[in-house]
C-alpha cells in the first residue's frame, strides 16, 4: 500500500493494519511505504512493528515495510504555506538521510526477523551498503529487499544484484488513458536526480569531487541520527490573540490531537486503539475564544 500525502498518514496505517487483522488476509504478506522525510514516519514505524509482532504471534504472515525518503515534497511545501502550517517534512535533506537510516536500522533489528521485512528503496549506494552489511553482520539478510526504479541507473541495478542477489525492479503500470500520470511520474524522477546534492547526479555528472561529497554527507547523516528530531514539525497549538487582528491557522485534521479533540478518529470503532482513547473532551472557551 503506497504512501502519499502527510494527511493521509495515519489514516493509510489505520486501512493497512484494518485489513490485514480480517480473518481472511491471515496468511497474506503485504507491504506499506514509509516516507522518511515525515519525521512521524518513526512514530509510523513503532505501530507497525507493533502490529507485525501481534499478527505473527498470533499465527499471521509477517508484513513487510518499503522505506523511501519520499517524492512529494513540493506538493507539501504548497500545502503548508496555504495553511500557514509548517512544512511536515523534514527542512534539509541531512535530516531525511539521517532518518532513512534510523527507519532502516529498526527494521533491521534480528528480533524482528521473521515479523518484519524491509525494502530499501534507493540509488544511493551508500544507503543500500549499509542496509545490505547491516543484514548481513545481523544475521537478517533474508529480511532485506534492495528496491530501485526501472530504467534508472540500469548498469548500478545490475551491480548490486550481483553483490546481493536480487533487486526488485519498480515500474509505473498505467492504462493508456492514465498514460500522463506516468509522464508525471518521470518528472518527479528527473526533477529529483536533477539535484546537486542527488547521489544519481555526484555518480553521472559531479565528477571525484561530488562522489567526495557524498561520502561526507552519507557519513554526517549516520553521526547526526541522534540529533535529528522524530516529533511531528506541525503541532496544534495556536499562537495567544494579538493586540492587533490575525486570522487563525486552519486545524489540521492530520494531527492526531486535532483529530481527538474534534471526536474524529482514523481508528475504527471497537478496537482496542479506539476503547483506550476514548471521545476527546470539549474545547474550552479559552481554546474556542483562541481559534
């Protein structure tokens, strides 16, 4: 199940782990995509594996977790400054490698072998050396997908099976009527690998001096893990009145707190995340006279 957009996070969790828990899907191992550059994505991450140890516990395949970094980042910049919200991904691009490997590193861990499986999904050979001795020192390579686009990069694809074994290979499938929804596809490919600090762009067309510098990024981004913050970047507080007039920002339902105190909630009703949170308590005057 693909992740796309920020509000719609939670909710493709609650779907994902909905229907894998129906009687019927008890033996089907299905997958979900986590976007690294959501900080939440580690919050994301905790539930599912949460849930992949309660399934397998309970007789059921294991699940598997795709982790890419994420492609949408424009389309959330405009969101968010419509809104007068913060952006929810991450600011820099030190931050979402340092988060990538975070993700991948919990996956990885040997007590989630046979409960979690992880795909990695990226160009940068650095990501993927590590994911690949990190599984191998581990003890866990059988949990360990390499993931890469079709047609990208074909001769580095070609590499890493030769190294690891096996490389699933992604491609856009679309009716010919939905044909420029792939052409947008490739778009957002090329605008990203167009990118100075792109590893595809230092491989094919920085020279010594780029592959330089991604090695020094690659190294930042593992020393910088325990400074790089996993708490969600928008919150639901709401700046006091000012003496002078100021619209209020929007409440984002994609908060889980805004979502509590307005009484929605992704999670069905009956279950057990739903019995333990019980209806949000009314807003306040203050909180009405704040917004």
């Amino acid at each position: 199940m693909d992740m796309e957009e920020y509000r719609d996070l939670d909710l493709t969790i609650e779907v994902f782990t909905a229907l894998l828990s129906e009687p019927e899907f008890t033996d089907l191992e299905a997958g979900i995509v986590l976007q690294a550059y959501l900080p939440d994505s580690a919050r994301g991450m905790e539930q599912l594996v949460e849930f992949a140890q309660q399934r397998v516990a309970d007789g059921g395949a294991p699940v598997k977790i795709r982790l890419v970094k994420g492609a949408n980042l424009s389309m959330e910049k405009v969101e968010a400054e419509l809104h007068a919200w913060e952006q929810a991904p991450y600011t820099t691009k030190a931050e979402v490698d340092a988060n990538y490997i975070r993700l991948v590193e919990r996956a990885l861990r040997p007590e989630l072998a046979g409960v979690v499986r992880l795909g990695v999904a990226s160009h940068n050979l650095y990501d993927v050396a590590l994911a690949h001795l990190l599984a191998e020192r581990r003890g866990v390579g059988e949990s360990l997908d390499v993931e890469m686009l079709q047609g990208m990069a074909p001769s580095q694809a070609r590499a890493v099976r030769d190294t690891v074994g096996t490389v699933i290979l992604y491609t856009p499938v679309v009716a010919p009527e939905d044909f420029d929804v792939a052409v947008s596809y490739l778009i957002r490919r090329l605008e990203e690998n167009a990118q100075s600090q792109n590893f595809l762009h230092g491989l094919f067309a920085g020279g010594a001096d780029a592959m330089r510098d991604q090695e020094s990024r690659f190294r930042a981004s593992v020393a910088d893990i325990p400074q790089t913050p996993t708490a969600p970047r928008r919150s639901a507080e709401r700046q006091p009145a000012g003496e002078t007039f100021t619209n209020a920002v929007d409440s984002d339902p994609a908060l889980p707190q805004v979502r509590d105190w307005s009484g929605c909630s992704t999670t069905p009703p009956g279950s057990p995340r739903s019995r333990s949170r019980g209806r949000a308590q009314p807003p306040t005057r203050a909180e009405l006279t704040a917004g």
